[in-house]
C-alpha cells in the first residue's frame, strides 16, 4: 500500500487529523490497533475547548455536535460549602462546549465512512521504519498477514504505550513527568446533573467534580487513593462520599442512581521533547499527558493535530516545509502552557498526602483570592475556554 500520510492510532486524533487531511485532498490511512468497537465504547472526557469546535466544523463533522452539545458560559469552584462563578463569557467573550469524547468519535468514523475513507482495525505489531529519510514505511500485522505502507510522513496519534514514541533515539528523546499521589474515582450514571455548569469542589475529604454528558447522563468524580479499586465502592458508597465534598445546597439537590460505568484514572503530567523527528510527528499522548482537573486532555491533541494539519497542508500545497520545521517548537509552546494550567488547577483542588497545615491554608487563600480577583478569574477563564493556536 501507498499514502502520504499514514497515521497510527484510530482514536479521535488520528481520525481528526485523517479527516482534514481529506479536506485538504491529501490522503492518509489510519491504522487502530483495537476493534472499531472497543474504540466507540471508551468513556471519556468531553469538554471542547473553542479551538476543538473549530477544527470538527473546518473538517465539516460539526452538524451533531453544534446540535446536541451543551454551551457551557461558565464553571463553579467550590470549597466546603461555599461555591462562586467563574463566567467564561464576560471575561474573555468565549465558552467550551460540552459533548462527549465517544460523540465526537462516533461522528469522525461516520465522516471517514462517507469519504470512502481508509481505516484499517486490529492491526498489531505496527512499526514505523526510516524515519530519519526521505521514504518511510510502517509495517503491521492484520488477519495473520504482514502489511507495508508507504509513505511520505508518520503521524504518531498512538497514545502513552503506542509505539511511536520509542522510535525516536534516546539521545535525542527527553522526558519530564509528575505522578501524582491520588487517583479519580468516576461513574457514569443516566441521571440528570446536579446543575447545568460543572462544579469542581475542594473540601476536607479530597477533591470533586460533578459533570455531565447530556441532560441525562452525568459524570461524577472523587479524590481517592492510588491503591483503591473500583469494586471497593458500592453505588451507595460512593454517593453518600460525594455528597459530603459538594455545598449542601447541590447536595440536596442531586438525583443518584445506579452506575453504568466505574472506574479509577491515576493522575500525571507528562511531556516528550521533541515531538518531531525526522518524518514522524507526535500527536497528543504519545507526546504528553495532563491530570484531567483542567480539561486539557483532548483539547491538547486537538492544537496538536491543528499545527500539523496547517505544516502538511502548506507542504503538499506550496512546497513550503516551515510549518513541518517548526510543528514541534509550536505544539510545545502550547502543551506546555497546558501542562501549567492542569498542574496548577490539580494543586488548587486537591489534597495531598504530604499537606502540611500551612500548605492547606495557602491553599485555601488561593482559592478565597480567585474568588475575590478578578484578573485572576480572568486568567483561568482564559486558559480554560482554550488558549489561541
């Protein structure tokens, strides 16, 4: 086989990346190592920043999205029971749009369907080769046949254990990363959110985020030990846990029910320098990870994917290389302001084993002076609605 572009991993990156590159007449085929499937039933995030929205209508797969998903003007920050607005709106003329990760997927492979797109599933052994020369290839096995792809440029949408990364030498790889000393607890649940904005609260019991998917399907989160299980934790449990970190008054308010999804993420910032090397590019995990606590997780992929759909398409188009140059520069200034943003708000809501009682009252006056600022509420609106790409 023979493309331009051949893009490992099929999650909403590559199929993002695919998709643009289509409208741009240039061709790509995405390899996914997971059944199509598998793919659509991850449950994930679903906070759009407004550079993400963007993107999902340049690629003409926003019809759905721009229908069903929530604006979301603003977001409340509690701590014990007292709670105050961050409003997106008047201070930065902008919002994020709530839609879940599985919807914009969903409405990526419907695309790719419609174009007659190539998205190839359950290809194992995938192997980029030649990176360093003009002509790179990848190798990979499906239905116990060895394949070969062609190519002009790797896009490496492959996530943390994908392997793209490890192609890029160790004398010229370098890695930063934070493992934090907590994980979140969430469920999935089909009833209605506890309030139309999301709530992050930092009370004496540990962090919590109440959230949602729909107007029936809400995501709920706590603080919880690295060394917990989901299992550990009855439906019960976990609500009568939540409703002790939120304000009394969305305590009283919040419709429970059974769980349709529980799980527990471990949190850690993480970054890889440089995120090119030679004809391989690195897209969202495969080249850094943020805590979940600022909505980072997808938005980030999705400036990625933007700096390197802009290279490509001046290169094939004008023959112009500066863009493939300097995607790694550009990708980097970003994730690195956003690997910021989700640490700091990581260190504003939590709490952490090692806390003394100073560090929790500074902490607390963190938190009183956001409430009162507001150049500071400025700044985390700013940075939470999307900085500009």
């Amino acid at each position: 086989m023979r493309t331009q572009v051949c893009i490992i991993g099929g999650g909403p990156s590559g199929l993002l990346l695919s998709q643009l590159l289509h409208t741009a007449g240039i061709e790509g085929i995405v390899l996914e190592r997971q059944t199509r499937d598998y793919v659509l039933g991850r449950i994930r995030a679903g906070v759009l920043e407004t550079g993400f929205v963007d993107l999902m209508r340049r690629a003409g797969v926003s019809e759905r999205m721009d229908r069903e998903g929530f604006v979301h003007d603003g977001t409340l920050i509690a701590a014990g029971d007292e709670q105050f607005r961050i409003d997106f709106s008047a201070l930065t003329g902008s919002h994020v749009l709530v839609y879940g990760q599985t919807e914009v997927t969903r409405d990526l492979y419907q695309a790719r369907d419609k174009a007659g797109g190539t998205v190839l599933h359950e290809c194992s052994a995938v192997k980029p080769h030649d990176l360093d020369t003009d002509a790179p290839y990848v190798t990979f096995i499906q239905d116990g046949t060895v394949q070969r792809i062609d190519c002009d440029f790797v896009a490496g949408c492959d996530g943390f254990h994908g392997p793209c990364r490890q192609e890029i030498p160790l004398d010229v790889r370098r890695e930063y990363e934070k493992v934090y000393p907590f994980g979140w607890l969430g469920i999935l649940s089909e009833t209605p959110p506890v309030d139309q904005e999301l709530i992050y609260s930092n009370s004496d019991r540990g962090f919590a985020l109440c959230s949602m998917r729909n107007a029936n399907l809400s995501r709920y989160y706590i603080q919880c030990s690295l060394s917990d299980a989901p299992e550990n934790w009855t439906d019960d449990a976990f609500w009568a846990e939540l409703k002790t970190r939120i304000p009394t008054e969305a305590a009283e308010r919040l419709v429970i029910g059974p769980s349709i999804e529980k799980s527990i993420a471990p949190l850690r910032s993480f970054v890889t320098e440089p995120m090119r090397w030679g004809r391989l590019f690195l897209c969202g995990d495969a080249a850094h990870i943020v805590p979940p606590t600022g909505a980072k997780g997808l938005n980030t992929a999705a400036s990625d994917i933007h700096y390197l759909f802009e290279g490509l398409s001046a290169f094939y188009a004008d023959n112009e290389d500066e863009g493939i140059e300097k995607y790694s520069e550009k990708a980097l200034a970003r994730i690195w302001k956003a690997e910021r943003f989700s640490w700091w708000m990581t260190n504003l809501l939590h709490r952490f084993p090692d806390q003394s009682e100073f560090d929790i009252k500074m902490q607390k006056a963190d938190l009183a002076f956001l409430r009162d600022n507001a150049a500071a509420q400025q700044v985390l609106a700013e940075n939470y609605v999307g900085l500009p790409y």
